[in-house]
C-alpha cells in the first residue's frame, strides 16, 4: 500500500469504514446504506450524495471494483488494496476499544 492511500484512509471516516465493511461481498449503494442502519440501530445514516461520492472515490483509488449491474444498480466489492485497507482499520479501532478498557496492546 503505497503512503498516498494510507494517508488518505487511515483512520477512515465513519461512513468510510462501514462502506468498505460492507463491500466484503458485492453490493450496490442503496444495498450498503440498508445494511448500515441494520448495523448500526439506525445511529448511522450514510446519505445519497456521500455515498456515492465515497463510491466513485474509493473506485479511483484501487480500494472498490465494479462487479456487476443488477436492475440498473451498479455493485461493487473490495479489491486486495481494500481489504487490507478494511483490516488495518480494523485493528486500529480494535486497539482503540481495547485501550479505553484499560488494556495494554502490545506494539
């Protein structure tokens, strides 16, 4: 991953994280803002306009790819650059919960 990608999504948004989390396996945009309110109790909402901005962001940036087209939707899933992307993500918050226990994480 070059420094560019890394310093552009890492720590990623809130709205960023669950797109990606969700484009584990394909799926188109209103798909993911479902899937997000379902995750989330409804706490995060992810509009029309950051959806699809973070979308065609994240397509550019090697992170997404087109998969398919189903009833005029496009879907996308995560690349290899997304899902270690996903996973560094991942393990920062991981380490964030795990310090706001009290818990010393081994560098």
């Amino acid at each position: 991953m070059n420094d560019k990608i890394k310093k552009v999504y890492v720590p990623m948004t809130e709205s960023g994280f669950y797109i990606l989390f969700c484009l584990q396996t394909p799926q188109h945009g209103y798909g993911i803002s479902q899937q997000v309110k379902k995750l989330t109790g409804g706490a995060v909402v992810i509009g029309a306009g950051t959806m699809y901005g973070t979308l065609s962001k994240m397509e550019k940036d090697g992170l997404i790819r087109f998969y398919s087209e189903e009833d005029k939707r496009r879907l996308y899933q995560l690349t290899e650059l997304g899902r270690e992307v996903l996973g560094i993500e991942i393990k920062r918050i991981e380490r964030l919960y795990k310090n706001s226990r009290g818990e010393n994480i081994d560098a």
